[in-house]
C-alpha cells in the first residue's frame, strides 16, 4: 500500500525524463499509440456491404409512390413495414427529391346555416364508442375545382372504420345531392334501425326532405355546433386526405374526369388499401373483415 501511495502521490513525468530513463526518444513518448484496425476492414480497404434488408435499392422498391404517401417519411415507413428505418427512408426520399404535400388554403363555403329548417340536437357528442360499423355515420360536402367550375362532393363515413359508406357529385350543392349520397349508402349498406346519421347544420342537411328520408330509413339524425367544424372531424379528416394526395396534384379538366379519379381514389385506394394507424394499420376493408 505504501509504494501505491507514493507512485499516487509523485508528480507526473514528461516524456523528456521518461525516455532519458529508459534510454529512448522522447518523440516515442509523446506520440500517441496508432489506431487499431477495425476487424471488419482486416483484409479489405472497404467495409461490408449493409444487410438485404436495409439495402437502398431493396427499401426503395418496397417505398410507396408520392401520390400514395405525400405526408413525408411517416407513411412509407409504415407502408415498408421492417425494410428500413424511418431515417433511412428519409435518406432515400431526399436523394429520389421526394418531398411532402402540404395542404391548400383556399376554401369555399358549403354550409349555409341561416335558414328557417329544424337543427338537430348533437347526438354524437352524447354517444357511447362504436364498437362495430354502421352504429355512427357522418356526413358534409366538399367542392373539387375544374376547368369547368366547382364540382360538389357529398360523402357518408362509417365512423367506427373509417370507410366511405358512399357518396355523390354534381355541379349544384342542394339537398338532392346529400339525398343521393344517403340513398347509396342505405341501398349498399342496409343500416339497421337507430343508426345515428350525424352532419353539420347546412341547409341541405336540415331541409324537410332530407328528414323525411332519414326517418323513413330509420336513422337518427345528429347535428354539429354551430361554426365547430371539430364535432365532424372524421369526415373533415378524409377530405383533407383527399386534397391532399389527390386534388393538390393536379387539376381537372371536367367533371367528368374529377368524378373518375375521385372514384377510383376512394373505392379502389383509400377503402381498400390506404392503411390507418387508428386501425392499427389496416385499410377500412381490412379493418372491417378482421372485425366482422
């Protein structure tokens, strides 16, 4: 213990005194020790290549096209599941100039809540969780613009899936159009009796033939607040998805063009492929035959 604490206890040396010592240069002393070479690089002047599974070319092909993953590098990391990591992607999007969306600002009014027609009380505010599809639909009314002029969209979204139950288009927003959307969802859907049909307080929606038919299927009708766009998220959800991976991309030429790729993103894409992490990942078909 003694000569441990008198080694502790002496000064440092310098390098000059130390090889003065030993017999030796002082550069020797006071040079670091080389680098150990890396085992990987024994034998070889460039390191392995990376596994399959985090290979560029292998995780690009499992990456998702813009048009279907616009939010950034959240979504085909999830679409690409354990091909790569979220960083990675990221990496690759850059290098393949792969940006983001963003969302437009121009909007255009479609509820005109100054009118004489009865509002339904909130229901869905009150309302227990779904616990299978069609107990909640809710329903509103975007617009698509054309070279041609506006054309009216009118959705129904089964809340428990996030399924678009149905929908309608035309040039005109009035109460025939949300009428036709109702109609399609009933007739593909079949609801049972209490189903509470909610929707924002516009005219369309509160007009005396709208009611009538919404009785007559035995739904229930549901009203939101009014200016609060949040009691309708859902479905103000899924029209932003909309704009935004396909109406921003682009522009329509005629409705008629608008109707068929409007048609083709909701039943062929978002229903039945575009997975939700509210869902656990799955699509809204998906989700629904997992849960039927």
């Amino acid at each position: 213990m003694s000569s441990v604490r008198r080694d502790r206890d002496r000064p440092p040396r310098s390098s000059h005194t130390c090889a003065r010592d030993i017999g030796g240069s002082a550069k020797v002393w006071s040079s670091p020790a080389p680098p150990k070479e890396s085992v990987r690089r024994v034998g070889s002047q460039t390191p392995p290549p990376p596994p399959p599974a985090f290979r560029p070319v292998a995780t690009t092909r499992r990456m998702p096209s813009p048009e279907s993953c616009p939010g950034g590098s959240t979504k085909p990391y999830r679409h690409g599941k354990q091909r790569g990591t979220r960083n990675l992607i990221a990496r690759l999007m850059r290098q393949k100039r792969i940006v983001g969306r963003q969302k437009g600002c121009h909007r255009v009014q479609t509820t005109d809540s100054n009118h004489d027609h009865p509002i339904a009380p909130n229901r869905l505010a009150e309302a227990p969780p779904t616990s299978a599809p069609d107990q909640i639909w809710v329903a509103d009314i975007t617009y698509i613009p054309t070279d041609q002029g506006w054309l009216y969209l009118a959705g129904v979204l089964d809340l428990h899936s996030r399924r678009i139950v149905d929908w309608a288009m035309g040039p005109t927003i009035d109460s025939a159009l949300v009428l036709s959307a109702l109609f399609m969802a009933t007739l593909h859907r079949s609801p049972p009796p209490g189903l509470l049909f909610h929707s924002d307080r516009g005219g369309q929606y509160a007009a005396g033939n709208f009611r009538d038919a919404l009785a007559a299927a035995g739904l229930v009708p549901s009203m939101s607040r009014r200016g609060n766009c949040y009691d309708n998220a859902s479905m103000e959800s899924f029209w932003s998805t909309l704009k935004l991976e396909l109406v921003y991309r682009g522009h329509f030429a005629t409705h008629r063009q608008a109707q068929s790729e409007i048609f083709d993103f909701i039943e062929a894409f978002y229903n039945r492929q575009r997975r939700h992490s509210s869902l656990g990942g799955l699509s809204p078909a998906d989700f629904e035959l997992q849960n039927n």
